[in-house]
C-alpha cells in the first residue's frame, strides 16, 4: 500500500490540488486512532479514516474544499453517534488542509543558452514549467519532475494549451517566431505576464507591424521588451536570465499581495470548534433554585 506521503509528493509534482485529512483528536470508541491521515483528490481518493459515514463526510468536505481551488485549513468535530450513522460512541477531531493545484504556469519558449540558464532558475520556483522549442537536441538529457519539455516546430500552437493568467516568455533563436508567438499570446488575451527577449529597436519593429495589423496600442503594451529587470545589468546568459526571473518572481508577488492576506484558521473559529467539542462530550448539568435572596434574585446553583 502506498504511503500517503507518497502519494502527496506525486499529486504535488503533477501541479494537482489535494486535501489531507488528520484525525487530529479521537475520545472514546472510533474508527481509527488519531494521527491516522486519508488524502483526497479530484478524481480519487487515497488511504482511509475509517470507512463509514464519517469517512463519507469527511470526503464531501474535501471536495468542497477542492471546488474552492485555494489553499486552506478548517477542522470538523463528529460526535460518532446515531445522527452521523456510527454507534461507535466516541468522537473525532479532523483537520482538513487543502493544497491548491499549481497557479504559477509558465511557458517559456527558446532551449538557447539563457534559455537554459532561465529553465534552471524558474524550475525552482513552486510552478508548473512548459519549456519549448523545436530543436529536441537543445535540451537537457534531465529535467526536473515540474518541467514539462515540448517539441514543436510550430511553438506558437502551443500557446492554447496554457490556462488563464499564464506567465509566457519568449527568446527564440529566431525573430519571426519571435512576433508569431507574441502575437499568438495577445490574441489569447488572458496571459499574465508576457516577457520578450531583444533590444528596443527589435521592439521598435515589432510595434510597427502589430500597428500596420491594425492592433490597439493597449493590446501589446503589456509585452514587456527588453525583457527584465534594468537594474541588473550584464549580457552574459546567466545574468540575462536572472534579470528576467526577478522580474517575474516580482510580478508573482505583486499579484499575491493583492490577494488577502488571511491565512491558516482563525481564533474565533477555533474558539468556536473547542466549545462545540466541550458541549457534545460534556455530562449534561441540572439547574436547582435556590431560596430567594434579599434582593428578590435567586441564585442558580449547578450540581453534576
């Protein structure tokens, strides 16, 4: 059987979202003990709690987590009883921690030498990497497990594959290619980031025939040419591709930090969670009146 680690560590290189599910508390009777971890993707679901109608809870609250799409935690008290369809008279504790599928996409398309340098600095970043080109001998004999290598004459096809918000760069051995897979990126319209390698006169160029193609100044203003940061000068390739990787990391920052900044699981709710917990495993208390005092209040008094 695999270990759940196992099958973590291979939905994450695959850029698929998961749930981990942790029996974080068990009292009494349960189906299993605490520690015990079940892993919930899209399609599948892997290890188990328990079975029963606990665990069929805990799956639908994954999947709901899933339908999210966004990384978070939230934990969920069961009392094993009639009402959940368990007899088994205890009570769990699950903390659900979600793992969204990978959202930095990048494509990068040239396998030249800053191409090469640029590849090894991205792969590090917690991304999924579409690496193109059509000279397959360019390539490295390995790659890491979150970079996807693709070999197309035709790289501006491969544009399509890309989902929204994807980050493109492009530094091709060829300046034609150049303009097609730029222009095949404005037309898709819903790129994140688009990075272009060369010079301001290659820029200068290409701004004149995107104008005598009739397009609007606004559609390929976003292209960012020359491609990185002014701030870290140098040609040689290793330098170029450090300038473009900063800028991108910036921009990916930039992006989160618009984002909210709340994250893991709030006080109030685990305030909450702990008196829920304490209510159902508490022995239930009797209120007796106790004779009225001088100033006409009575005093409760509780006995267990």
């Amino acid at each position: 059987m695999t270990a759940w680690y196992e099958i973590v560590n291979q939905l994450a290189e695959q850029g698929e979202a998961y749930v981990i599910v942790t029996v974080l508390g068990a009292r009494g009777s349960t189906p299993r003990d605490s520690g015990t971890k079940m892993v919930v993707a899209a399609t599948e679901t892997y290890c188990s709690i328990g079975g029963g109608h606990l665990e069929y809870k805990a799956i639908s609250i994954a999947k709901e987590l899933l339908a999210d799409s966004k990384a978070e935690q939230r934990i969920e008290h069961f009392p094993l009883g009639a009402k959940l369809g368990q007899c088994c008279g205890g009570s769990a504790t699950l903390l659900f921690e979600s793992f969204s599928a990978v959202e930095l996409n990048i494509m990068l398309f040239g396998a030249g030498h800053v191409g090469k340098s640029l590849a090894g600095i991205l792969a590090q970043l917690p991304c999924r990497l579409h690496w193109v080109d059509g000279r397959e001998a360019e390539f490295p004999a390995q790659l890491p497990s979150n970079v996807v290598k693709v070999v197309n004459d035709c790289p501006a096809d491969e544009v399509a594959a890309m989902p929204a918000n994807s980050y493109f760069i492009i530094m091709t051995h060829n300046h034609p290619l150049d303009f097609a897979i730029t222009e095949t990126v404005i037309k898709k319209g819903d790129a994140r980031y688009i990075g272009l390698i060369g010079s301001e006169t290659k820029w200068k160029r290409f701004k004149m025939r995107f104008d005598h193609r009739q397009y609007e100044k606004s559609v390929y203003e976003q292209v960012r040419c020359p491609v990185g940061l002014s701030d870290v000068p140098g040609k040689l390739p290793v330098e170029v591709a450090v300038s473009v990787a900063a800028e991108v990391i910036g921009e990916v920052h930039r992006h989160k930090a618009s984002r909210s900044n709340q994250q893991g699981i709030g006080w109030r709710e685990l305030k909450a969670l702990n008196s829920e917990a304490a209510a159902s495993n508490a022995i239930p208390k009797t209120e007796i009146p106790t004779p009225v005092t001088s100033d006409n209040q009575t005093q409760p008094e509780q006995i267990r």
